[in-house]
C-alpha cells in the first residue's frame, strides 16, 4: 500500500486572509528542499502530501526537518476512502507494533461518508479489539494513537508524529539584513528571524590584514549552515579596514567601539535599502558587552531609522548556545580567529555613551567619504547549502 508524507501547517492556518500565499510559498520551500528527490508534492488549504520512494524516507524527513511553517508530519498509509479497506489497514498497521492501549481519532471531511467521526472511530477501535488480543483503549494516555482521516476519494491512516519546526515559511515577510559576526550570537539571530518567515541577506565587516581571511572563512560555513533553512543567502563582505583604523586614529579610545558601530550600522542601512532590506538582524543581547547596555544600545541605534531586530535580546547566553548547538552553527562560532571588534577593543569601552559626544568625535573625521568608499568596495557571495565558497574567484 502507498505511504505519502501528510504535513500539517503551521501558525499559518490561523492567518485566514494570506492563507494561499503561505501554503504556495511553503510548498515551493518543501520543493526545493526535496529537489534532489523524486517525489510529488499536492496541496491544499490545510494539508500537503508528498509522494515518495522508500529508500528515500529517512532523508526526506530530515529535509523537511529544516521547512519552517510546519507544526507536524506523520508518514502515512493512503487507500480508497473504503471502510473495508481502511479496517484492513488499521488492523495490519496495529499488528506490526507492540502495544497494550490505543484509542483512534478519525477526522472526517467527506460528508458523504456514512459515519460520523466518533461513529467511525469507535467502529474502527471495536474490530482492533475483537481482532488483537490484550489490548486496551484508552482515550486519556494511549500508547499509540491511530489517527484517520477521512477524505473524499482518498483516506490517510497513520499512527506516528514528527514535529515540525514552526514558524512561518521563508519568503512570507521581506527581506532583512543579518549582521553577522563569527560569533555565537548572530546566526542564532539569523535562523529566529528566517522562522518568522524573513528572507535573508547578510553583510560581514571585516578588517584585513587585522582579520584573517580564514575569518572570513568561517563566516562563509556559517552562512552556508543557515542557508540549509532557505534557498541561498547573499553575503555581502565589508571592507572595513579604513574606517576602522580612522575611528583609531581620531576617536578617544572609550568611544571607538560605540563610533564603529554607529558606522556599521549606517552601511548596513546603506546595503539593507540597496538589497530592498526592511529591517536589520543583529546578535545584540541586552547587557552582554558594554555597547550592549540599553545606554549604548539607544545611542548607536540612533543612526537608523530602519527596524533594528535583534531576536536573542532577551535570551540568556545559556539560551543563545543551546540555539546555536541545536542549529549545528556553535562548533564553528567558537573557532578562535580575531573578529574586526575584538582586535581595537579599549581597556575601558563606554557603557553609557553619550549622543553629544559622538556627535562631537565623528566631526573628527570625514566618515561620510570613507563610507561611501567603503560601500562602493562591497562584494557579495551568493552562498548555498551544498557548493564550496567561490570568493576565490572574486578576490
Ligand atoms: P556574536 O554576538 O554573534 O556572538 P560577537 O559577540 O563577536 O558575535 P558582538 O561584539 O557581540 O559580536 O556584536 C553584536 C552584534 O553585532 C553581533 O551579534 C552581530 O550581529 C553584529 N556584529 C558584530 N561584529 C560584526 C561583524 N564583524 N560583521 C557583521 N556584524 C557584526
Ligand atoms: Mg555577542
């Protein structure tokens, strides 16, 4: 008998009005995670079926595994809605597994269906007793549940359930820019804010020769491992090195670190509104790092009147990491390779800056020239899931 994988959506049934755009775009996103795959994939309002060959299952599953807008899957049976069929195969599916309680749940959608739901399931529960020996029902806490649905033309039977990530399918909301650093914080960021459905591009500052390229490197796997959750991700690369060393040379050094930022995220806006960004992501944590106050924040916040999102704000590093090793990113973030920020950080950075002195010390020097340079030196990596990076050939 044939087995199709039975996705039920996410939050996004309950977003009546948008409802055929986040199943168009969740199918073409489950598409594309299955391309290398023959399989089918149909639709409808509340449900998507996958055909598919058996040897593939187990990958296929780890495939949809990394789809966000999907609250469970199930691999299930599919017949001819036929209660003798569907009798026959809810006894053979029970025989193949040990068990002592069970309960079955029939949803029925086809109304022409000569018995309700409960009528159903109880009749369907009757002949799993009188045909199997010592087993039970038990409606509170069954140790398996044998689910039925049924539908016009076909019925699904499944006694299994896979969660699904959650969220909203990538591509229901625009694009936003990630700041992405080598840290553990940003692609944790990164990953919360593609689960709301955001598309993203992202942008890394670097400071060669103060940076390594095996820096860079690094920030490239981890772009790639976010990319696994979404098509391709743009990572834009910012030459950083002279702004950097002129905020040196010309900002008291308490305030270096709250000037670069406010230079970083004034190219970031540059790049987000020239990538048709609505928003920027960031790692920042409130209180982690003296730029990371609720002072410093405000202060370098002030830069940009974008939506500055920063999805780990609240969470504990504790938190941050469990993220991180669930999404594979950790093991690479903790890589030992200077980032732009760590290499000119002062003795004693500022933790309540003050938006007059910034104004103050950014007349120090002529930033908007050295930001336009540095904007006009920009270069993207297109980064997918499975290539090596091809900066290489853009070096
Ligand atoms: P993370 O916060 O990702 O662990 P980090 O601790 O090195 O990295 P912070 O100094 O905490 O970074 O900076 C806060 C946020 O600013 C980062 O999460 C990231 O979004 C952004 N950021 C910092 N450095 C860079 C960089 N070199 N390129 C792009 N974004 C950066
Ligand atoms: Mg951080």
């Amino acid at each position: 008998m044939e087995r199709v994988i039975l996705i039920k959506y996410g939050e996004l049934t309950t977003k009546k009005g948008n409802r055929n755009f986040f199943v168009k775009t969740l199918s073409e996103n489950v598409a594309h995670q299955l391309r290398t795959y023959p399989v089918t994939i149909t639709k409808d309002l509340s449900r998507m079926y996958i055909t598919f060959q058996e040897e593939h299952l187990d990958a296929i599953l780890e495939a949809i595994n990394r789809v966000f807008g999907i609250h469970m899957y199930h691999v299930a049976y599919k017949m001819k809605t036929d209660m003798k069929m569907i009798e026959e195969t809810i006894l053979q599916l029970a025989k193949e597994q040990k068990f002592s309680t069970f309960k079955v749940e029939v949803k029925r959608s086809d109304k022409s269906f000569p018995l309700s739901s409960l009528e159903f399931s109880a009749h369907l529960g009757g002949h799993l007793l009188k045909n199997i020996p010592q087993i039970k029902v038990d409606v509170h806490r069954p140790e398996v549940l044998f689910q039925v649905e049924v539908r016009e033309g076909y019925s699904y039977l499944y006694s299994n359930a896979y969660e699904g990530l959650g969220g909203y399918p990538v591509g229901t909301q625009p694009k936003g820019m990630l700041m992405l650093s080598g840290g553990i914080d940003s692609p944790v960021s990164g990953y919360l804010a593609m689960k709301r459905g955001i598309k993203l591009e992202a942008v890394y500052f670097e400071a060669l020769p103060h940076t390594s390229l095996e820096a860079r490197e690094k920030v490239i796997t981890l772009t790639r491992k976010l990319s696994k959750y979404t098509k391709q991700i743009n990572l834009h690369i910012v030459p950083f090195t002279k702004l950097q060393e002129a905020i040196y040379q010309n900002i008291p050094s308490e305030y270096n670190i709250t000037i670069m930022r406010r230079m970083m995220y004034r190219i970031t806006e540059q790049l987000a509104k020239r990538y048709k960004a609505l928003a920027i992501i960031n790692g920042e944590s409130i209180g982690q790092v003296a730029s990371q106050t609720l002072h410093s924040m405000s202060v370098i916040n002030s830069v940009t009147s974008m939506p500055v999102i920063r999805p780990v704000a609240c969470l504990d590093k504790l938190e941050i990491i469990d993220l991180a090793k669930k999404i594979d990113t950790y093991e690479t973030s903790i890589l030992p390779f200077e980032d732009c920020c760590t290499i000119f950080v002062p003795k004693h950075p500022v933790i309540n800056p003050n938006l007059e002195d910034c104004f103050k010390f950014e007349k120090n020097f002529d930033y908007e020239t050295l930001i336009k340079e540095t904007l006009a030196q920009v270069f993207t990596i297109k980064v997918v899931e499975e290539e090596q990076s091809t900066y290489q050939d853009l070096l």
